[in-house]
C-alpha cells in the first residue's frame, strides 16, 4: 500500500525542503517507538514518544526522572535569527567543521525597526544591519542555512509555513518557538551554546520536562478564539507555572481548533515559563500542509497518526500519566484581556474598566496593534477583517490608530490578494513590515505620548515593561486580533465589544456582530513569494567588515597550558543575586551580540561588589583604584594577567545566554568561583574553556578578601568527582586554604584542556 502514496507525492516533494530527512524520519519512527516501548513498556503520552525516540543514544531510554534528571537528544531540524545567529555561527565556525550537521534556517527578523512602513522600513535595515545581514547571507551559504532576508517574515511563522512537521524536534534560539506545536512539533527555544550543539551534531542536553496536560472540550463559541485559550491557561499557571514543564493538549476540544490557532496557544506557552507545548496530530494540521503545498507530509504523517497523539490509556486516564492535569470547556470560554505588565492577569471584558480605574491607569488607548507572530494567521486576519468590515460599511471612524504586523510575505501577499489588507488599510491602518519591530522594542513609535503612562492593545504575547516600544511607561494589554480591533473603534478600554453599541456615520447604534473567519484561504496561500536563499555550500569567504561594530570574528580561546592557575587577582567577588542579565546585560547591547570585543564592555555591569555593596566599582590591582568589571579585565587582558571571578548562590541563573561565559573568558578571567553555579550558566562556563568550581564548604566564600591572590593547585590530576585545592594570599602575608569541587565529566575535561568545547569538537 505504500508504493502509491509514493507515487501521488513524487512531483511536489521536491519543493519541500529537507523531504528526505522528514521521509527518514516518519520511516524510523515506529521502529525507535517499538524500541522504546520494549523498554518501558507503559502507556506514553505523546510528549514521551517525541522525546524518547529523539533521545541521542536509542539505548538511553529509561525512566527519567521528570524535572530532576537530563537527558541528551538529537533534534531534526534547527534554526536561528539575527540576534541569536551571529555569536552561535561565530562559535560553530571556531571548530573548523565544514557544514552544519542538520537542516536549518536564519531568518532576519529581530533588527527590522518598524518605523514608516513596509517598504522604507525594509530598505532602512538593509542598511543599518548591512555588517550583520552580510556575514549572516554568506555564512548561510557557506555552512548550510536556509537564508531569510530581512522582510521575509517573522520566524516562527516562516518555520510553520515550511519546515515544521508533525512528531518531529526543533530548537531555535527564540523562546517562541513552539509555535511549531500548531503542527504537532516539539520545537523548544533555546539559547546560542544549546544551538550550537545541534549544529556541531552533538549531544543536546535538557532536564527531563514535567507534563501539564491540559484536556480541552467543547468548542470555541462567538467570540472566543485561540487566543483565549491560552490567555486562560495562563492566568490558571500563571508566569512560573509552566517551568521545565511541556504543555501537552488533548481531547476533542483541541480537534476543533485550526492549526494556526494551536500555533497561537504553542507560541503564547513561553509567557508560562513552559519547555514547549504540543498537540496532537489532527485534520486541521493535514489542511494547513496541504494548502501550504506539504501534502507529502501530510501523507506521511498520516501513515503513523495514531502515534503522533498519546496511548489512548493515557487519555483515559491522564491524571496517572500528567504531573498536573488542568481542564477547559471551550465552549464555555469568554473572550480575555490579560494585562498590564504581566501576560497573566486575565479579565473578562466586563471587569476590565474597573481594574483601569483601581489601578489608576489611563482608559484611553493609544495604539492597536495586530498580527507579529502569535496572530498572523488566515483565520485571525480574516476574523477581525469581518469587525473592520462592519466600520466600513457602516462609516464608522476609529479612535484609536491600528497597526498591522502581518507574520509573513506570504501572508501578507495572501491577504493582499484576497483585498483583506486592503481592507485594514481603508480603515486607516498602518501596514508594517513582516518582521518582529513594535513585538520587541524595535518601534520608533510617532502615535500618542509615550513618555506618559499610557495604554495599547495588541494582539502580540508579550507585555513587560518596556517591551514594545522600548517606554516603562506604556501598559501593554494582550487580545485576539479580533477584539483588539473592536476595542479600537472606540479606543477605550471600558468599551465591550459583546454588549456595547457603535455608533455608525448615519448617527444609529448598532452591536458588532460576532466575528467570523476562516481557517485557510480558499485560493490557497499566495506563490509569488521568494525570499529564501538555498545554501550551496560553496566556501565563500566570510563577510566581515574591517572594523565592523557588529560582527567580529573568533578567535580560538588558547589551550589550557597544563600549570596550576597561581597568584590570581581577583576581578570581582559578587554578593547575592548574579543573573546572567547582571553579567551581560541586553537593552543597548543588543546589536553587538555578534562582536564579542565591543560586547565585552558590558561585563559585569550590574553585578554587586561584596566589598563596597556597588555596581561598576571593582578593585584594579594594576591601577590601584576602583574602576568597573569590565576596564579592569580589559586591562589585565592587555597586560596578559589572568584572574578569577567569585560568585554567590546561583550564579548565573537567567537566561541560556552564553555571552556570560564568553566575556568573561575573553577578558583572561580563567576561573569562577561560586558557592553554587546556575547549571546552564555552569554548562557555558565548560564550553568556553573556564574552570567552572564550587566552594566545597560554602562558608569559605566569607574567606576571600579584596585584594587576595588566589592560586588553584592540582589541575593536573583533575577528574572526575576530585577536588582541587584553593589558596587565597590575604594582603597581611597570611593565607587560607580549603577545597573546591566541580562537576566535569572525562568528555568536559578534554573541553578544559582544549580550551574550549569548540576547540575539542573541532579537533574530533
Ligand atoms: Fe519574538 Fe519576534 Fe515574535 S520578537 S515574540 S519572534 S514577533
């Protein structure tokens, strides 16, 4: 039976990129997925079977210890923007490796400054970001990505349109990446080293997730949509809910949401901390392939559908297999706004005005805006296309100015095609580019005042301070498309859409009817989209300005040169919390992530010296005064003196990013010193080369005096589970000594002698 299928399939998959890997894939899958249950021997749910049979060594299934014990894997596909690219290519390149070893992607998307439009938007990045775009065009071509220009569409939307499939794994360095769980991917954001194990071809490590299983039944009614669904579970996890948790849905409520709308609740999973999000395959993720020319997926997806959802034990039980068990009746779901400052704080429309009030926050909205990742599908342009409609018809100005963000070219063109921006645009709105601008800060915003508090509304996922268009001061609240252009029309947030009256051009009154939309275009998805440029693996050289500000090539860190680290001076010893945002910090530095010399300046920034209770004020033990983290280290660098970092509790928690790691070892610093390591951050510190220890008695942190030379004995005999020996030389000619520990494996110990992870891979 399977030779016609073949058949049917043969002329279009040669416009699905990477088909033999996804052929491969679905051909092995029931073969590791019997593998794994001879193993356990249990029912799985569907979170179990994508991670089990994605484990690195097939001989490692076990039982796991969820949200305790780690496991390597070995994902499909990846893929990277140009915030997160530059310093995870910049490293990949470090090892001399030819070609990356999965299929991937680079999509400009993040530098693009929604400012006047589209098209002068576009043609103002390509110059701005000509150092970043250059080096990312050719090391794409070069080394095996799949190349997104600025302007081709955002990220996660571009991997749903083409590379996503049912039951596979994905890691890309954005934390809204299971968007891909709108068709049934395990995707997972993940920070610059993690991507760059996936590029090596290497061991990708993850704490074994929890699972939250949410059962949806019913279905959405009226006004509610996906978007609700999520802003709901939200309130029910809120922020920390979802930690080193998978959200994994099921029952058939989630049967009756399109694909594009799982997308919205997968995307909107990383406001809850969670690893990732998934759903089961179902016929709406079979439309979207097909109408998004992947029907050759679809049939291959179909071939092991029943194992691309959870045993059916599993669904009769879920409270046996889910650490947590939440349920939802869709059809009893309100339409939500969740907001300010937090994408928990959920209220239904009739509370919303009063909460304003309590909190002493302007009604008034200032700006709408819709699309950007999370809602730029078909059915949610169309759904509030069918609200705009209703202005229209009627002569119904709207207050509030409305910004459109579609998520793609190819949704864009769709939607041109078919009259529905057109539509927007009579309406007054304002047509951005397809690129994440007024989503991350990267909005140079002209519409109402925001240096005064100040109120928006959009569709989006995020609202933290200072999120959208970089102020503190503006309030961001989170809706569907659609309710976000209804509360437009009268721009204020008491307005309710379900039970308020419109006033039309002809002076009558009338209430919005309920939105409606549908799930794909009845045409099919516009094709006169280019954009992606296929590697060719030619060996180009590197694009690299001289003196560019944002790229600049590495350096191999050098080896490690077999002597005990002696007589080291401390560059700063940090009291309470050190995050990795405390040691190198974003906001302005973002555009430099790609140059580790000017990024480098920010080392330590907002890291507090246990000796003097500041920031920026460590001891320089060449110019004898104080100075910051970062000249300090610039100087002993110049100087070719090394030093040591000693750190508090947890050092280094945050974010996977691995700048943290790489400053400080590009600085000389050789070795940090901490009562306990963040373990992503501890994992970095490996990679980079430093000598990642603890205080085996954390009381000897109180030991370390300002201007101490600190020596490390014993690396030569250093091993697995042995300790080495700390000598700290206090300024009076006394000295203490005491043991500290690490956690390096035989392999990680070849990564410390090499230099760096990078130096070790290259070299195997
Ligand atoms: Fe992130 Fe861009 Fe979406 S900033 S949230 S990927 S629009």
């Amino acid at each position: 039976s399977k030779k016609p299928a073949k058949k049917a399939h043969k002329a279009p998959t040669a416009q699905i990129r990477n088909f033999d890997m996804i052929e491969a894939f679905y051909a092995n899958y029931p073969k590791k997925l019997a593998a794994v249950r001879t193993k356990l021997n249990r029912p799985l749910t569907l979170s179990e079977k994508i991670l089990f049979t994605h484990l690195y060594d097939p001989e490692a299934v076990k039982e796991y210890k969820r949200g305790a014990s780690y496991a390597e894997f070995r994902p499909d596909r990846a893929g990277t923007h140009d915030i997160g690219g530059p310093m995870a290519i910049l490293q990949f390149m470090v090892s001399g490796k030819k070609r990356i070893a999965l299929p991937a992607a680079m999509v400009c998307d993040h530098l693009v400054t929604a400012n006047a439009g589209a098209r002068k938007d576009i043609a103002f990045a390509d110059h701005y970001n000509k150092e970043t775009y250059d080096f990312l065009r050719t090391v794409s071509r070069r080394y095996g990505f799949d190349f997104w220009p600025a302007g081709s569409g955002i990220c996660h939307q571009v991997f749903l349109e083409n590379y996503d499939f049912p039951g596979g794994m994905m890691l890309v360095t954005d934390s809204h990446t299971p968007t891909a769980c709108g068709l049934g991917m395990l995707a997972i954001g993940v920070g610059g080293a993690d991507l760059v194990d996936a590029l090596m071809g290497s061991e990708w490590e993850l704490k074994m997730p929890k699972l939250i299983g949410v059962k949806l039944t019913g279905k959405l009614q009226g006004w509610a949509s996906p978007k609700d669904v999520i802003l709901r579970v939200a309130q029910i996890l809120t922020t920390k809910g979802g930690t080193n948790c998978i959200i994994e849905y099921f029952g058939d409520g989630a049967n009756t949401i399109s694909a594009t709308g799982k997308a919205t609740i997968g995307n909107m999973g990383a406001e809850v901390g969670s690893t990732t999000s998934v759903f089961p395959y179902d016929s709406h993720m079979k439309a979207y392939l097909k109408a998004t020319n992947r029907e050759a997926v679809a049939d291959l997806a179909d071939g092991v559908a029943k194992d691309l959802q959870a045993d059916p034990e599993v669904y009769a039980h879920p409270e046996k297999y889910f650490d947590r068990v939440i349920e939802l009746n869709l059809s009893e779901l309100k339409p939500l706004i969740n907001g300010p400052l937090s994408p928990d704080a959920a209220m239904e429309l009739d509370k919303v005005g009063d909460t304003l009030a309590k909190k002493n926050l302007p009604e008034n909205i200032e700006v709408a805006l819709v699309g950007s990742c999370t809602n730029s599908s078909y059915e949610d342009f169309t759904r509030a296309a069918s609200i705009v409609k209703q202005c229209l018809d009627k002569g119904v100005k709207i207050k509030t100015p409305l910004i459109v963000v579609p998520g793609s070219v190819r949704i864009r063109e769709t939607l041109k095609r078919d009259g529905i921006l057109q539509q927007f645009e009579k309406l007054n709105a304002t047509v951005m580019t397809t690129a994440c601008g007024p989503c991350i800060g990267q909005w140079d915003r002209h519409i109402g005042d925001k240096t005064k508090v100040n109120t928006i509304i959009e569709s989006f996922n995020r609202n933290f301070a200072g999120r959208n268009d970089g102020s503190k001061k503006t309030q961001a609240f989170l809706a569907s498309p659609e309710i976000v252009v209804a509360m437009a029309i009268n721009g204020d947030m008491r307005f309710n859409p379900l039970t308020s009256t419109v006033t039309g051009a002809n002076g009558v009154s009338f209430k919005l009817a309920t939105p409606v939309g549908e799930e794909l275009p009845a045409k099919g998805f516009a094709t006169n989209v280019g954009g992606c440029i296929i590697p060719d693996f030619k060996q180009v050289p590197v694009v690299v300005a001289p003196n560019a500000e944002r790229i600049r090539l590495l350096t191999p860190f050098p080896a490690w040169n077999g002597k005990d680290y002696v007589d080291l001076p401390l560059l700063i010893k940090a009291k309470g919390k050190c995050t990795t945002d405390h040691i190198s910090p974003g906001g302005k530095w973002l555009p430099y992530r790609g140059n580790i010399d000017r990024i480098s300046d920010n080392l330590l920034e907002r890291a507090t010296n246990a000796f003097n209770g500041k920031s920026q004020s460590v001891w320089n033990v060449v110019n004898k005064d104080y100075e910051s983290p970062a000249k300090t280290a610039r100087l002993y660098k110049n100087k070719g003196i090394q030093s040591i970092i000693v750190g508090d509790d947890n050092y280094g928690e945050g974010s996977s990013r691995e700048h943290a790691a790489m400053e400080p070892r590009y600085l000389g610093v050789v070795v940090v010193l901490a009562k306990s390591l963040a373990r992503i951050h501890e994992s970095n510190l490996k990679k980079q080369g430093v000598l990642a220890l603890t205080f085996v008695d954390p009381k000897d942190y109180d030991k370390i005096r300002e201007k101490d030379r600190i020596s490390v004995l014993g690396l030569s005999q250093i091993a697995p589970g042995k300790t080495v020996t700390i000598v700290c030389k206090h300024e009076d000619g006394t000295e203490d000594r005491f043991q500290a520990q690490h956690s390096y494996n035989a392999k990680q110990l070849t990564w410390f002698r090499a230099g760096s992870a990078m130096n070790a891979l290259g070299k195997a």
